[in-house]
C-alpha cells in the first residue's frame, strides 16, 4: 500500500489536499478530501446590521461573488417579509446578474482550472503510442489547454489557445457584470427587496452585444457549430436519446472527414466540446465511435454504491412569467433549472428543505451535537493546534469542511446534479447511456459535458431575458425599513456554478444579525466521512479508481496522480466558500430559528 | 449607465503627456496621465520607454503567493484588460515562476516525500524558487494565518504551516507587493468578530490599522512592503505599480517615502488629496441636495450610506472592468473597501456615516491623510455640511423645485 497525497491541489479556489492510499496495481482503496483553513467568516456578521451580508458575504469567494450576495439577498428578502413582493425587473436583474456568472465561471473552470490537466506530460506518452492520430490529437490537447505558468525540462510553452481565448470570453462577461452592478468581482447590485440598480436601454444593448460576442466564441472554439444549432438538438431535443444521437451523429461526421488526414484542428470543426466528448470517454469514443484510443475519464470519478449517493438542487433563475415576488422555499416549478432532490438511482423526489443536515464528526469543530440543521447551526473551531493534523486517516477529524447530508446521504451538487434534476435531455440520455453500460452516471466525463451543456443551456435564456423580460428603467426594488427585519429569520436558497448554496439569517428585537450561515456547494461535494462513516461524494468518486493516466495505460505511476487531480477538480472546488465559519447559537440557545 | 459628464479629448491629452518621462512627471501630471488617458493609453503612450527598458533590464521574477483569502485579487487581475495579464507579463518581461490558480504544477508526495519534479510538482518548485532565487518581486495575496495561540495552525499548505513559507518567500525577495484587502489590512479576515482573537490572521504590514499587528512586524523581516488594497484590488493598481518596479521607474527602497502614503500605498492611486467623491456622476445631486432614500434610483446616495467623500481611490475616473462603471454608478453607496480599517471602519454600509455614530474614528483616519496631503479631501463634504447646514432637509425635493431654489441653474 502506497500512500499518495496531493497537497495544494492547485488550479482551484482555496486550498486543499487529498490524500489516498493506491495499491500496488494502482488502484485508490482509501481517500480524505481535507480543507486546509479556517477562515472564520460568519462570526463577523453577528451584532451588525444584517443587510451588510449582501455585499459581505460576497467576500467569502472571489470566483462566485455573485451567488453569494443573491442567496444573501433572498434571505435578506426573507427576513425583511418582502419576498413576495419583490418587483419581477429586479427578479430578471438578479437571473441576468448569475447568468453572466455563471458563463464565466463555467468557461475559467473548464478552460483556466480543469483543461490544462488535458496538457499533462502522461497523455503525451500514451496518446504518442498511437501513430499519427495520437500524435495529432495530443498537439491539439497540448496546444489548446496549456496553463499560463508551465515549464517542461526548463522550457516555458505558450499559454493554450483556448486557454487564452476562455480568458478574454471570461474577462468580457466580467465586463458585463461591471456595467450594471459596479465592478467584478464583489459587485454591488443586490440588496434587500431587489437590486439597487435599473439598467438603460443601453445597458442592455451592450449587454445582448457581449453575449453575442461570447456566443461567437462558443461557436468558433467550444464547439465548432453554431450554438442555436447544438441547443436546438440537444437542449430543445425532444427526448433523451435524441440529444444523445445527434451529439454521436455529430461526432462520426467529424470524424469520417478526419481520421484520413488527421486534422483535429478548430478550423475543421472539432471544437473544445468535440474532441473532449470524442476522446474523453472509453464508451463514447472507444466503443461507440471506433477510435483507437481514449482518455477513459468515464472510468474515474465515478459512484459505486448507487444508496450512499444523491443529487441535489436548491433551483435558481427565478421564471418571469410569475410576476412579481417569488417563494423562498423554492418549489420545483418556481425556477428555471428547477430545485429537487435525485437519488442514486436516478429516481427523482420533491426537494424539502427541512432535511438538510449537517454533521461534524469528522471535522474540527468542536459541539456536543453532530448532527444538527443549519438553521440551528453551531461552530466552535478546534483551538488546540496539535489536535489539527491532517495526516491521522478516515477515523480521525481531518478537515475544516462540515459533512452536509441530506436525508442522511451524501450529495453531489453542481451542474450535473441541477441537469439531471431538470431533466435536460443531453445530460440525462448521456447519464442513462453510461448506466446501461455499466458506468457511475456520474463520473468525470458526464460531470464536465454537463458543465459545458449548462453554459448552452444558460446562454438562450439569458439572451431571452435580456430582449423581453427586463424593463429598461423600470422598478427594481421594494423600499424597506431596518425596523421590518425585527426578531426575523430568513432563509435563501439558490444556485452557484458549482452548487446548491443556502444562506440562513435570524435577527433579534434591534434588527441586529443573531445568526447568520451558509452551507456552501465545496461543503457537500468536498465534505469528510458523515456521522456514519459514509464517505463524502468526492471521497467516493476516488475510492475504487485508477491513480495514473487513462488507467494506468503506462503502469502505475504513483508520482503524477492524474486520476486523483482529474476527479478532485471536475467538482469545480471553491474551498474559501467551503471552510468558514458559522454561528455559534449554542451560546443563545434560546435563538433556535424556526423553519419558515 | 450613467455618465459622469467628463469627456476628455484623448488626442490633446497624448500630445500634452507624450514628451514627458512618466516617472519624472510629478505626482499630480502622474495622476491625470494615468487617470485622464487610463491605463491602455497610458502604456500606448509610454512604451518606447518600455521597449528601451526591455532591452536593457534583466527579466524580473515574480512570486505569487495565496494566503487566507477568496482569490478575489486573482480573479481581479484576470479581469484587467489594458493591459491584460498576459500582456503584463510580457510587457515588463516578468517571469512569474509560481502562481498556483495558473499553474500546471501541484504538490504531489509519495508515501509523504515529495514526487515527480518542478515541472508537475509544485512544493518541489517552490522550494528550488526559495532556495536558489533571491531579489524576485512576491505578490502576496491573502492574509497570514497566526491562530490558533500564536501557532499558525489555521492554515497548512504542503504539509507546511503557511506563515513559514510566507516567511522564507518574504525574506529573499527585493519587493513585496501586497495586493487586496485581505494581504494589506487582512479586511474581512480581521473583522471585529467573538472570535477574531483565536483566529489571529494577519495582514502583510497592518492588521486593520494597526502597523504593530502586522506579519513583517512580528516575524522581523525588513523587505520593503507596498500596498495596492481594496476589495478586490483593481488590476491597473497592481499592474501599473509592479511595471513601474520592474521598470525601474520606482526604485525599491529609495523612491517609496516619496511615491507611497502612510499606509504604504502608491499616492498616484490613492491620492491623500482626492476621494471617490469628488468625481462622482451623482456628484451634481449632491451639490443640489438631492438625495435617494430607497435603492434604485439615480440621485446622490449619501443618506443611503455612501463612504465616497472618505475614501481615497480613483475609482471615479479610472472605473473597473474595461474601465465601465464603478459602484455609484451602479446604484450602491461606496462601501469604502479601500479604507484600512475595512469593513469594521465602514459598515453599517446603509446608514448615512453621522447616524451611525463612527464619524469621529473615521475623520480622523481618513482626513488625517487627507490633511498630510496638503488639501483637506473630506473638507468639500464638511464644507457642504457647513454652508447648507442640514442636506437632508432637501430630502425628496422634485425636480422642478430644486431648480427653483437654486436659481434654475441645472
């Protein structure tokens, strides 16, 4: 046994470690996924005027600031009594705000962190095997996913060409954040009641002129077709299989006109979304489409016990067409990615947010109870320095992330686990596709094409708000006093790029925050063992899987873990939000928040 | 968008700061160069200056270390875009060794000694770049956990207690350059909290206001410190600051009592003399005394809190992202996270500043720079306060009656 530690995982936010322990045939038997800092974070909110947490608690992630201050916002509505009047303009305002965010953090999660693992020294190694096929699909790798900061044998090579062109796509929806709320990050749009700001006719011209801009990049480097075309046959199929059909259709017809002269180029329409979806997956290109040779990211990141596992979605974009006002618990049919709860088995329940929990037995934190709901939430961070050690195994405390469960399961969140509960079609017939041959639905193939379908899903509405449902200069917010969020609880549910994320706030009799938490996406998807020692989904996404390239195709090379670094990263982790701190209402207990 | 009303003409301007040698300008030609041409001309204009620098000078090595933070300023820099950050780099021939949200490497250990080499294995580079490298610029973003007792332990990276590599990286550098507010003040970190004591994370050279709390202090290291703060930091700032560095343009340690304020920060970005208010679009309403009291509208948004007359940024000419807006433009109150004692010195963020009661530590914080640059920045906001006596008695004044009263001038 081999014990294989990654630590900093690098090209993420935050810091984190993971460790393993790999067999002598390369195969993962143990995992904990650690979270390296205490921040302290919420603590700060308690005793101030609670409407601060918009634009603070922002502050707990530079890459999702815009998520943070929308779920602030929606408990802040919450708690003032006004979620139901909230003005739709400031509704479709905070849907176009997140949208824009979400593009972004799409694109630098798969270009600026995931892809540049595509530019690993192994592929060259094996994909080199393969004549001239390998050689040319391994200059494309290389070429489009190589990181800013490299050096290969005292060599630096040239930033990726997608790589590069992500960055510009990803500065100018930053740009387009910054025109309607300030700047990015930490933009200043959202605010108890609405936003604080009413776009101009101008504003949303430029706006509809970026996205058109970021949908030329979409075509020319993503996907190599047009958008309306891929959206039309996937997003809009009208089942399933038909989604999947024409992405395989597709894929062939690249590869009928390619595999004779060996061009993978951009220019001969293999986009960044093609030649991952062709030369990712063992079932897909493999066995499917004939090709020599694959990436086999299907077989990594994958779930083995289909009853320890769930998916999960709080929902978000609030639906126009509902006017205004909106209901805080998020029912299904009040948003357009919708909120719900899917279990291992691919069977889709009724979201209820009563049955989140969360647990501490395996973290730093210190409370009599483990098990408690976060609007009850208690963190007394460990304060004794030599009881930190990240290095006393499963057993032990090993991280400053909480355990999140839901019905006591473990859940993913994050693009995959929205899309599948939405019931998208590309999404859903690719995770049906991978069950019936006898793959995790969920592994790091899917959870990365739903990542890329997301942003083809987000980009049509957004396009649609934008021309029809926001009113240039129309009302934005309902006026509110501080006195309207006396001894109040509120709670905010929504979405970030990489998952479920709820705000929970409790004032007293001077409106002054008593309570205030967050249970993040990194916390459910990086989480330590729960209570029962069910490990947490990226645990269990590593246990059972292969430590080097394309399964060990080169033997066992404990010393450049690509298995633990693709599947660590396809969950997008953002572990400032995932390690901060939360409140300690054991000290009021007398302040138990009751669930609206 | 609103429009400030300021337009200037660029051509006159280049003419005007073309024959001038950037660094040579005074702090206030600077000022106007950087803030009237922004920063795309502004290297346009000077890059002959660059080029001859480029042949001359060495390349400079860059450090980019992530503390306890949000990777806010990471995302901020990759939001610059003139230059962008792959301009940057090339521009002022930086070689930037170590940056773990863009690099390729990570810390890979078998059986808990370091694996593979410098090109995949991060912790194994780091520690080649400390052993070997000395004079590098250390970008250091995020602050420095302390906590718990003194013993660092809040925040472990590599095996390692951060503060150490902090440490070790601080000392062989020419130049630290903290940027945001998490790295110069350590801002949110350091937030009045029940537990801010046990969690003891610092800034770089302060803690909030304090320069005795601050890491460099406490550890003994004398490595110059500049401090490009806000919340995020604005890539400009950070850019501009280095390129000047590595151009030699600012001379490390020499040029700093000169080119930095009290709070080691460039003056030419935080100028003592000039705040946010000065040129803000709203600016007009304010004269008239006409306020917002509900979120949303377009008048002067003093009664909804705004810290602008306090805080000592460009923001207002220089704007963010693409140079677009800024956060009044936007509809919000200034929030001041360029203030050093952010966000304990600025929030309530909603409440007019004399309502809540902070107006004493924050003039003396704020105007007490403001008074060492010569003109007393917050002294329009006093003198308004003075002559009209009370502002809000104007409060939900029409259009057409604020006309009236101040003489039809609009």
């Amino acid at each position: 046994m081999v014990e294989v530690t990654v630590d900093p995982l690098s090209r993420i936010e935050g810091h984190y470690r993971i460790n393993t322990e790999v067999s002598a045939d390369g195969v993962i038997t143990d995992a904990q996924s650690n979270g390296l800092v205490f921040r302290g974070f919420e603590r700060f909110l308690q005793k101030h005027d609670p409407r601060d947490a918009a634009l603070l608690t922002m502050r707990i992630c530079g890459v999702c600031p815009v998520c943070h201050s929308i779920s602030a916002a929606n408990a802040l509505d919450d708690l003032f009594g006004v979620a139901d009047q909230v003005p739709k303009n400031g509704l479709v305002m905070r849907n176009i705000h997140q949208a824009m965010n979400f593009i972004a953090s799409h694109a630098a999660h798969i270009y600026i962190l995931w892809g540049p693992d595509l530019a690993n020294p192994a592929y060259r190694d094996i994909l080199t095997q393969y004549g001239n096929v390998g050689n040319a699909v391994w200059g494309e790798l290389s070429g489009r996913f190589m990181p800013l900061v490299n050096q290969f044998n005292g060599t630096h090579y040239p930033a990726g060409s997608s790589y590069v062109a992500a960055l510009r796509e990803f500065r100018r929806l930053h740009d387009g954040i910054s025109l309607v709320a300030g700047k990015m990050p930490h933009p200043v749009l959202q605010h108890v009641g609405g936003v604080v700001y009413s776009p101009t006719v101008a504003d949303i011209q430029q706006l509809i002129a970026y996205i058109s801009e970021t949908a030329k990049f979409v075509e020319s480097f993503t996907l190599g077709v047009p958008p309306e075309t891929w959206i039309e046959n996937t997003y809009r199929a009208s089942s399933p299989e038909k989604a999947v059909n024409f992405v395989i259709g597709h894929l062939q017809e690249l590869l009928n006109k390619s595999l004779t002269n060996n061009d993978f180029s951009h220019s001969s329409g293999w986009g960044d979304v093609p030649l991952f979806a062709a030369f990712g997956s063992e079932l897909v290109g493999e066995k499917l489409l004939g090709l020599p040779i694959s990436l086999k990211l299907d077989r990594g990141g994958g779930y083995k016990n289909p009853d320890q596992i769930g998916f999960l979605s709080y929902g978000v974009f609030f639906k126009p067409e509902k006017g205004d006002g909106y209901d805080p618990t998020s029912p299904a049919d009040s948003r357009v990615i919708p909120s719900g709860y899917m279990n291992g088995r691919l069977q889709l329940e009724k979201f209820d947010h009563t049955k989140i929990s969360e647990n501490i037995t395996h973290a730093f934190y210190i409370d009599q109870e483990e098990d408690r709901p976060p609007w009850n939430g208690v963190t007394e961070p460990e304060s004794n320095p030599d009881e930190i050690d990240y290095t006393r195994g499963s057993e032990s405390r090993y991280s400053w992330v909480k355990a999140p469960n839901y019905a006591g399961i473990p859940c993913e969140v994050g693009p995959l686990a929205r899309l599948l509960v939405m019931g998208e079609p590309l999404v859903t017939g690719l995770a049906k596709t991978f069950a019936e041959n006898g793959y995790s639905p969920a592994n790091n193939y899917t959870r990365m094409l739903a990542r890329m379908q997301e942003i083809l899903v987000v980009i049509p509405e957004l396009l649609k708000w934008l021309r029809q449902d926001v009113q240039a200069g129309g009302k934005v917010a309902v006026h509110t006093e501080l006195s309207m969020a006396k001894n109040s609880t509120g709670m905010g549910l929504w979405e970030a790029p990489r998952g479920a994320l709820g705000h929970w706030v409790a004032t007293g009799a001077n409106s002054m925050t008593t309570l205030y938490q967050a249970v993040v996406p990194s916390t459910w998807n990086l989480a330590p063992r729960n209570a029962q020692g069910i490990p947490s989904p990226v645990e269990q996404a590593l246990i059972g899987t292969k430590i080097s390239a394309a399964e060990n195709a080169l033997g066992v090379d404990y010393s450049n873990p690509l298995g633990i670094m693709h599947t660590a990263r396809s969950y997008d982790p953002c572990l400032a939000c995932a390690i901060h701190t939360i409140d300690k209402t054991g000290k009021h207990p007398d302040r138990i928040l009751k669930v609206v | 968008m609103l429009h400030g009303g300021r337009r200037t003409d660029n051509e006159s301007l280049l003419e005007k700061f073309k024959n001038l040698d950037f660094m040579k300008m005074d702090r206030r030609t600077f000022i106007k160069a950087v803030g009237a041409l922004g920063a795309s001309l502004f290297l346009q204009t000077y890059k002959s200056d660059m080029a001859k620098a480029l042949s001359d000078l060495p390349e400079t090595k860059v450090v980019w270390l992530h503390g306890v933070m949000d990777s806010g300023c990471t995302i901020s820099m990759l939001d610059g875009g003139t230059p962008d950050i792959l301009e940057f780099l090339q521009l002022f021939n930086l070689n930037l060794l170590y940056q773990e949200v863009l690099m390729m490497q990570q810390g890979i250990f078998v059986d808990g000694k370091p694996a593979n080499t410098s090109d995949l294995n991060s912790e194994i580079l780091l520690e080649e770049i400390l052993e070997k490298e000395k004079g590098y610029v250390l970008i250091a973003e995020g602050a420095i956990a302390n906590g718990p007792h003194g013993s660092g332990k809040y925040m472990v990276l590599g095996g390692k207690i951060y503060r150490d590599i902090f440490e070790k990286a601080a000392r062989n550098a020419s130049v630290i350059v903290a940027i945001g507010q998490c790295a110069t003040h350590s801002g949110v970190n350091a937030a009045e909290s029940d537990i801010v004591g046990l969690l003891d994370h610092r800034g770089v050279a302060f803690t909030m206001e304090d320069s005795s709390k601050g890491i460099v202090d406490l550890l003994g290291i004398d490595t110059p410190v500049i401090n490009v703060n806000g919340c995020p930091a604005h890539p400009d700032w950070v850019f501009l600051t280095i390129g000047a560095v590595a151009l030699g343009k600012i001379k490390v340690p020499d040029d700093l009592p000169e080119v930095l304020d009290r709070w080691h920060r460039p003056k030419v970005f935080y100028p003592p003399d000039h705040t946010v208010h000065e040129n803000c679009p709203r600016r007009g309403y304010y004269d008239r005394g006409e306020f917002e009291t509900t979120v949303g509208g377009s008048k002067c948004l003093w009664k909804l809190g705004c810290k602008g007359p306090y805080s000592h940024a460009d923001c207002a000419t220089r704007h963010w992202n693409g140079h677009l807006s800024f956060c009044p433009q936007a509809g919000s109150p200034c929030i001041g996270c360029v203030q050093p004692g952010f966000p304990d010195s600025t929030r309530p963020f909603y409440v007019e500043i004399e309502d809540a009661g902070i107006v004493g530590t924050n003039l003396d914080t704020i105007a007490g720079v403001a008074i060492a640059g010569g003109l007393i920045a917050a002294g329009a906001h006093a003198l308004r306060r003075t002559v009209l006596k009370k502002p809000e008695e104007k409060e939900g004044i029409t259009e057409d009656t604020a006309s009236e009263e101040i003489g039809g001038e609009k």
